[in-house]
C-alpha cells in the first residue's frame, strides 16, 4: 500500500496537472498510502478453521454456512455467510504458502456437496 501511495503520488507529479494542485494532491496520495499500510500491518490475523463435514466452519471462531473456495487465478477468494451477512477473504500468493494453498483446496473440496 505504501509503494502504491508512492507511484500515485509520482503519476500525480508527472501528469500535465498544474504544479498548484499536484503537490498537494501527491501528498495526500503519499500520506494515504502510508496510513492504509500502517492500517493492514496493525490488522490481527483471523483464525480460520475448516473441519470434516459435520462440524461447521468457523472464521473468528463464528461458524459460517455456505463456504466456497473460488480460484482467479494465483488468487484465492475464500466466501461464506453467517445469517444475512456475507464474509470473503482474499489471498494473494505471497500471502499463503503454497502447501496452504492446497490444504484449503482440500478442505473446501471435502466439504462441498457434489451436484
């Protein structure tokens, strides 16, 4: 997030915008990039359990129906619903490892119904 606080405020400062509000404007992009990136690192990370078939899955230690396991590419996105609201996570490669990546194939695969 910092880096692309960083290269927003660089194509800020490179675009044909007049010198007036490019400065301040690149500060502003700078300085959100480095608050939204204090912001992610402060973030706990959320316990995410997924037992056999008869036990719920559980994320933040609430059980969640409707777990499904969506693969875009090198991207995982993990969604579910606990009464009317929705969840999703989001990882990224160098987020999860790739024996993690497999482990939760796995597990949402042998929980999924077949049609």
């Amino acid at each position: 997030m910092l880096l692309l606080g960083l290269l927003a405020a660089a194509a800020l400062l490179n675009c044909e915008l007049d010198a007036r509000p490019a400065w301040p404007a690149a500060l502003l992009a700078a300085a959100w990039g480095a608050i939204l990136a204090w912001q992610d690192a402060r973030r706990p990370p959320r316990p995410l359990l997924v037992p056999p078939s008869p036990a719920p899955a559980t994320v933040d230690g609430i059980a969640v129906d409707a777990l499904e396991l969506l693969e875009r590419g090198p991207l995982l996105v993990l969604r579910w619903r606990t009464g009317k609201r929705r969840g999703q996570l989001l990882f990224w490669p160098d987020t999860l490892p790739r024996a993690r990546r497999r482990e939760l194939r796995l597990a949402v695969r042998a929980r999924a119904v077949s049609r």
